[in-house]
C-alpha cells in the first residue's frame, strides 16, 4: 500500500462492481478511504468487505440521482471519515441501443437525469460540503462514445458529449481554483 491518497477521502459512485469498484480498490491501495455507492444492498455490502471493512470503506445504497441519498452518502463520509476530498461520478447506465432517430425520448430523459444531471448534483453538493473551502478532485467517467461516433449506441450520443465536457465547461466555476 502507497500514500499517495493518505488522509483522503473519496466518494465513488456505481462502485459495487466494474469500473466503480476497480477505482475504489485502487484509491484504497494508495490510502485513501471511500465511500461507495450503488442501488442493491447486498453487492456493496460485499464491495465494503473486499475494500478491507469498516476502516477502510464504507457503503451507502441508493439511486446516484436522488437528491436524499446523495445527501446522505456525503454525510455519512464526512461522518466516518471526517470530509470529502475526491468524487468519481461513475455511475452510467446505457439501456438503449440503435439510432437516435428510433430513441424513446422518455428512456433519453431517465439517461440524461442518471447520467448528466445526477454528476452535477453530486458535484454542487460536494462543492458546499466542504470542497469550496479546501479543495479536491472530481472526476466524471463517461465513454469514447462521447469523443467518436458508435453506430451503435447512437442513441446515446446526445449524452455521452455532455458528461465528458461539463466538467471541462465548468472548470472557471472552481474558484479558489483549487478543485
Ligand atoms: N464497461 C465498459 O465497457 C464501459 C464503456 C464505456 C463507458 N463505461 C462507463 O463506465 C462506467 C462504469 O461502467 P461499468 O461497466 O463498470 O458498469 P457496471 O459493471 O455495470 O457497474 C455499474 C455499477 O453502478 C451501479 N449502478 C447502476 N445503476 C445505478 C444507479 N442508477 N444508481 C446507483 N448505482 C447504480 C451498479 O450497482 P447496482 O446495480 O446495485 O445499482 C454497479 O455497482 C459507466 O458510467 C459506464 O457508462 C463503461
């Protein structure tokens, strides 16, 4: 184990498997302490286990949109482990394939809300919990399908462009600079 994440602490989304939970193991390696997040208990329970318990790890379930699980993963890590430092706004679902002229505009809305304006929400509520004061990281993982076409997943290229570039557009917003 390194320290290059000593004394932080981050806040993973979508973290019970995949992608999630591969950076949680990683930022734990490094020192750091997390928070994970995903719908289903059980799983996270299991991800807490294998991100080394209780010292290491914590595990909040919910639906990364909702506001009130939002609020009360970011309360319960500054609770366990004194603050939030880091968030990586992993969560992502992809339930339609096929072209964008076939896309179900109500399945368009639940992918914007999940994906887009779910990392802003976590984002604003990081940056008042503490962030805005001293600082931190935030990353928003997103796809290559925001970057380059994917026939297809075309349906999904309305969204995948803004969860990569809003962070980038919102940098000017990060006054003292230090997020
Ligand atoms: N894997 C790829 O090839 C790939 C490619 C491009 C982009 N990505 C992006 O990378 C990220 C991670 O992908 P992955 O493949 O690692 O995903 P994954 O293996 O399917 O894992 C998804 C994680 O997110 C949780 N989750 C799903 N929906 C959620 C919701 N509404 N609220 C809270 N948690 C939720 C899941 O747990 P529960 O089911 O218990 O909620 C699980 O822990 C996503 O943003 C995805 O779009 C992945």
């Amino acid at each position: 184990m390194t320290s290059r994440f000593g004394g932080r602490t981050a806040i993973i989304t979508g973290a019970s498997r995949g992608i999630g939970l591969a950076v949680a193991q990683r930022l734990v390696s490094e020192g750091a302490r997390v928070c994970v997040t995903a719908r289903k208990p059980e799983p996270l329970k299991e991800a807490v286990e294998a991100l080394g318990g209780p010292e290491h790890a914590i595990g909040i379930p919910g639906r990364a949109h909702d506001p009130e699980h939002q609020d009360a993963a970011i309360a319960a890590t500054v609770d366990a482990f004194g603050g939030v430092d880091l968030l990586v706004n992993n969560t992502g679902i992809n339930p339609v394939y096929g072209r964008m002229v076939d896309l179900d505009l109500d399945a368009a809305r639940k992918i914007f809300e999940v994906n887009v304006l779910s990392a802003i929400s976590w984002v604003q509520r990081v940056y008042r919990a503490g962030m805005a004061e001293h600082g931190g990281a935030i990353v928003n993982v997103s796809s290559v399908a925001g970057t380059k076409p994917a026939p297809e997943s075309a349906s999904m290229a309305p969204v995948r462009p803004c969860s990569a570039t809003s962070p980038r557009n919102s940098r000017s917003n990060w006054a003292p600079g230090s997020v």
